[in-house]
C-alpha cells in the first residue's frame, strides 16, 4: 500500500517510522513533513490545514489510505472530503472530530451519559462567567476556551486577578478567535494524570498501552505550559485494575455515546485522564493520537499497525488481536530556547547522522528542516530522543545519555522526565 500522512511534527515522524515497518506497505508520502520525516517518506509543500491543497495532492497521488494525524485539518473536516473523493482515510470524520474541537460538545457528552469528568458550567456571556467564579469563590478555577487553542486555551487561574485576565484573553482579545466565543469553567482536580490512545471502529474500542505526558516546560513542572516536554509508557501510575475501571466507566461510555448521538468515532480517540481520590475523570479528549505520546507508544505495538488501520476503517476491530512489547519506552524532547513563548529558528543542528538519526535511539523530528545535508531547527520542540528498555530507569538513562550527544545554540530540555516523584 502506499499511504499519504498529513501533518509535520513528531507525532508524524512516529507514525511514518510504523508505516515502514508493516509488511503491507510500500511508498510513504508526508505533508509537509519535516527534515527527519524527509529521510523516511517523500515530502510534499501542501500544509496540513489546506483541505482543497490536500484532497488535489491526494488525487495526484493516488495512495491507498490518508492518515489524517493533526487536529485542525480533522476538525474541519478533511476526511469527509477525502471521502467525498473516493480516498480511503483514517481519522474521525467532522462530526465525530467535534469531541474535541468543542469542549462545550465534549462536557455536555460527558454530563448526558453519566461519564465522569470535573464538575463545570458553560458561558457565552464573559460578565457572567466573571460572577459565576466570584461567587464560587474556590481557586485554582480551570478556564478553558471552547475550541481548539494550539494546546493554550487551558487557563489555571490561581486568583481573581488571574481569572478576569483569562476571560478577559479568551473572550475579549479573542487571542484564540471563535474558539473563545464560549468558555468551559471547571472544577479543579488534582492526582496523576494518564494519556490512554485508543483505536476505535465506532463500534468496538481497543486501548493501547498507557503513557505520561510532561506539559510543563521546566523541570518539576515549573514554567508554561507547553505541547508536552517529554513522555514515558507505561504511565506508572495506571494500574490493570484502574484500566479494567477506565474500559467500563469511560471508554466503552465514551464510544457508545458517540454512536448513540448519531458521531460513531472511527480512528485514534485520545483520553486524557485524571486519576483523582474518587475515581478516575476525563480531562479532555482529543480526536487524534497524542503529540508526544504517539511517540512512546508505537514503538512498542507488536501488530502490524497497517492491519490495524485497516480494520479500523472496514468496522472490524473486533476481529483483530493487538499485540504489544513490554520494553518500556522513553521520549525526551529537546526544544529550542525561549519555548514555548519566542524562540529562534534556523539554527544549526550537530551530532546527527546524515539521516537525522542517532545510534542507540530514534530521533524523532518535530521542528527541523534539511538543508544542503544540515539539519536546522524549525520550531519550538525541535527533537524527540526516544529509546526502548527493559524497564522505564533502563530506558530513561539510555534517553538522556544520548540527548547530551545532540546540541544546537539555545537547546533546553527537562531532566526529570518519568522521575516525577508525585504524593498525592
Ligand atoms: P488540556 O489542554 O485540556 O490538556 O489541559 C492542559 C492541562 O491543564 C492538563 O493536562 C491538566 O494538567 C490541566 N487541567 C485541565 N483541566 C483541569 C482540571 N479540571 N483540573 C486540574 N487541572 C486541569
Ligand atoms: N500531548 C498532548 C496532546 O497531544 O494534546
């Protein structure tokens, strides 16, 4: 099969990696694509987010499936008009993207079908979301744009001041557009938080091996919130007890409400949870595989992935046994300097080798671009050392061993990546 992955970052170099390893594969195409993903699939300048740029590159092409991997391009509906096309495509359709391109969608899913989640209300009015925190008068109070925010609609605000100044960025600045005509105000929680991918055929839904994500952009979870820093799988803190609850309280829930809703969700739904003294609650959604958490977990599934997309499309994932390796996976994420607030571009990569790679660990590439046979930074997250080992200590030395091989002007990483030390 040749496949045409859309999207540019990490998370699709992850994927382009799992492709080349299927049996069923032949050509890989990506676009954009980065540096890195340029050394493994051939690269196209359509961006990701030009519907019309990628349905004419699709009927260029030709290929067999697209993955849709970002959300912006799913949310607006980009495998409808794959469809519409005649392509085969994996990722939700424009309905089914909604769980997570509105969080009003997703919490008022949540509230109809009994599926635990933080206490919240909604608003349109940002004079009256202001008085309803007033009155409720409980901080850290968690603000949240209703669509999507480049991963920065999430407002934990500490204090009064803090909150007028969130409303104030999200409904009047409209720093993220439309996406702040309405807000969520929720329920503070607290406890380990767990990344659960799960593939879904709109019927059927089968989870993958757990993972942690680190938001934070400093060490012990200090400065601004980031794409995420750095990941680790298996989540330490995700027991087969707590997963066997997840699976009947909110995975099953999830999917079937998305098919009673007349939504059935077919590709990779993202849970993101929060395991809290009374139980476990969905943070949030996404509609798509997590950006670093693909990262740590494809490289630990043993099936043949292009299987695995293939009976998710054809309604069949119940037929299909997904196996996986018990090696314990590490990604540590080097960023440029500055990120996640203003950081520089085009700076010069050293200790790769010609194909991006280092021995030892896969690199995979978020923000770079190849030039001339050098590799320059080209975004915030620049790079994802990612290593396998017996166990997550084994991995993790393997990570950061590595990572001091790798430099470029103004490189910051976190050193505590899977070593959170959390008493809850
Ligand atoms: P999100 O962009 O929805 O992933 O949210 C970003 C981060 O904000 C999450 O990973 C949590 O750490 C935090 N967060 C979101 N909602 C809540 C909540 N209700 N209580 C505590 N923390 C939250
Ligand atoms: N790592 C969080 C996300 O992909 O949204």
């Amino acid at each position: 099969m040749n496949i045409l992955v859309v999207g540019a970052g990490g998370r699709e170099h992850a994927i382009v990696r799992q492709l080349l390893k299927s049996k069923k594969t032949d050509k890989i195409f990506c676009t954009p694509g980065n540096g890195g993903i340029s050394c493994d699939a051939q690269c196209f300048d359509v961006a990701a987010t030009d519907i019309a740029g990628v349905v004419s590159l699709t009927q260029q092409l030709k290929p067999d499936m697209v993955f849709v991997a970002m959300d912006d391009p799913l949310v607006a509906g980009m495998v409808d008009e794959l469809n519409k096309a005649g392509f085969r495509a994996f990722g939700p359709d424009k309905k089914a993207a909604a769980i997570e391109g509105s969080k009003v969608f997703s919490k008022n899913l949540m509230k109809k079908y009994g599926i635990p989640t933080a206490g919240y209300e909604v608003f349109s009015d940002p004079d009256a979301a202001l008085s309803y925190i007033r009155s409720q008068n409980s901080y850290p109070a968690v603000i949240k744009a209703d669509g999507l925010a480049l991963g920065k609609g999430v407002i934990i605000a500490e204090d009064e001041q803090m909150a007028e100044a969130a409303i104030k960025t999200i409904m009047l600045d409209k720093a993220f557009g439309d996406s702040g005509n309405n807000v969520v105000v929720e329920e503070f929680l607290t406890g380990p938080e767990v990344s659960v991918l799960a593939f879904c055929d709109g019927k059927t839904v089968k989870p993958m091996v757990s993972s942690m994500d680190h938001k934070r952009a400093l060490d012990g979870d200090k400065g601004l919130n980031t794409g995420g820093m750095g990941t680790v799988s298996p989540n330490p803190f995700y027991s087969d007890e707590m997963a066997a609850r997840c699976m009947d309280e909110i995975f099953l829930p999830t999917v079937r409400a998305m098919a009673a809703e007349g939504r059935p969700f077919k590709g990779c739904l993202y849970f993101g949870l929060m395991l809290t003294k009374k139980g476990p609650r969905v943070i949030e959604y996404n509609c798509r595989f997590g950006d670093p958490e693909a990262q740590v977990v494809l490289p630990r599934l043993k099936t043949d992935f292009v299987d695995i997309l293939n009976a998710v499309i054809d309604e069949k994932l119940d037929e299909i046994d997904i196996e996986w390796y018990d090696d314990s996976c590490v990604c540590v994420i080097a960023a440029s300097g500055g990120y996640p607030s203003a950081y520089r571009k085009g700076v010069e990569i050293t200790g790769l080798d010609e194909k991006g790679q280092l021995d030892g660990a896969t690199i995979f590439h978020a923000g770079t671009k190849l030039t001339d046979g050098k590799f320059y930074t080209n975004g915030g997250r620049v790079l994802g050392v990612t290593t396998l080992g017996r166990d997550l200590e084994d991995a993790l030395d393997k990570a950061y061993a590595l990572i001091e091989k790798i430099s470029f002007d103004g490189m910051q990483y976190r050193h505590d990546i899977g070593r959170k030390k959390i008493i809850y």
